[in-house]
C-alpha cells in the first residue's frame, strides 16, 4: 500500500497539529503568536526593514474592530484578533493564490478556525454578522496597509477597499517591527482579552 502523506505539523510547543483532522487540544497560543509573526503580509511585498506579519496585521484588526464597535462582547474582540489565527500554519496567501487553489483552502482555513475557536473559547463558527464586522475591520486595515506599506495609491486602494472615515485611523499607524517584538504584543493582547471573558 502506498504511504500515505503526512498531514501534521510539529510546533514549537512540541505539540502536533494535524492539518486534516486538527483538534483545539494541539492548539497554543504561544505556537499561534509564533508562527504569525514571522509570516509576511503581501508576500513580503511591502516597505521597510521588517515584513509587515499577520501577527502585526491581526492586532490592527481588533483595535478597529473595537473603535468600530466599542460595546462589542469581549469575545468578538478577541475573534478579531484571532481572525486570521490559521495562517501560523498554512501561511498568508493573497486572494489571487486562493482562488487558484479552489475550495480546498477554504475547508482547511475553516477546520483549523474551528478548533482555534473552541480551544479560546469561542464558538466553533462566529455569526455571520460578527464575521462581517471583521470583516470591515479588516478592510480598512487592507486600505490602510495598501497605503501606507505596500505601494497602492490612495485611488487604488479606495476602489478596492473603500476609504475609511479619517475618525477611524486617526493615530493608528502601520509599524514595522522585530518579529519577537510583536510575537509578545500579540501574546500579551491575547492574554488581556482571556482575562477580560
């Protein structure tokens, strides 16, 4: 019989994600904080001595989603930090790659959301609504990166993600940073918003 492929991942944590069945138990945030700090957004096509990470872009992500919706459970904050938490393995892939690799991308991305969900705490699929509210968090943080970082004029970046209202970003800029720097940001974020439910 022929071998089967391996499917599973070793963390740093030692613990062993399998990326076909993924259970909340080989989830830590630690290996989360990890991974999404030294994984580029853009495909590492944007300005700087440092990528600009996931980890870095999910915490842009949850303080817009708090200065949009202020009054909002802790809970779908912490969604927001953590939507984008499957990436620590499968990597970032631009929408166009997505697209190309079909509706696989989209079954492992939902699995491993499930079980990062169950494992903070939260329900396994988020409401719709809540999704769309991250979802217009992470635009703006789209529209703002694309202006800032990644090269996009302000017209390009307004007809693919709409402008923002300038109350929203005022004082939120994009930063570059050492990977350990924001690993332990996003570490620290994660720990306050558990605290907090």
């Amino acid at each position: 019989m022929p071998k089967q492929p391996r499917a599973w991942q070793r963390m740093l944590s030692g613990r062993r994600l399998d990326l076909l069945d993924p259970t909340p138990v080989d989830i830590e945030i630690e290996d989360i904080a990890h991974g999404l700090a030294f994984v580029a957004r853009w495909n590492g096509q944007t300005r700087g001595d440092h990528a600009y990470s996931v980890a870095e872009h999910s915490l842009l992500v949850e303080a817009l989603y708090s200065r949009l919706w202020p009054d909002a459970p802790v809970k779908w904050r912490l969604a927001a930090l953590l939507h984008d938490a499957p990436e620590y393995v499968i990597g970032d892939m631009i929408s166009p790659v997505k697209a190309a690799v079909g509706p696989d991308y989209g079954a492992l991305d939902d699995r491993l959301t499930a079980a990062i969900h169950i494992r903070f705490g939260l329900p396994a699929a988020i409401p719709v609504s809540v999704k769309k509210q991250i979802k217009r968090a992470d635009k703006i943080s789209a529209w703002m990166e694309s202006t800032q970082i990644a090269g996009f004029s302000e017209a390009e970046a307004n007809r693919f993600f709409g402008r923002p209202a300038p109350s929203l970003i005022d004082g939120l800029d994009i930063q570059l940073r050492p990977a350990p720097m924001v690993r332990a940001e996003f570490t620290a974020r994660h720990a306050s918003l558990m605290d907090k439910l």
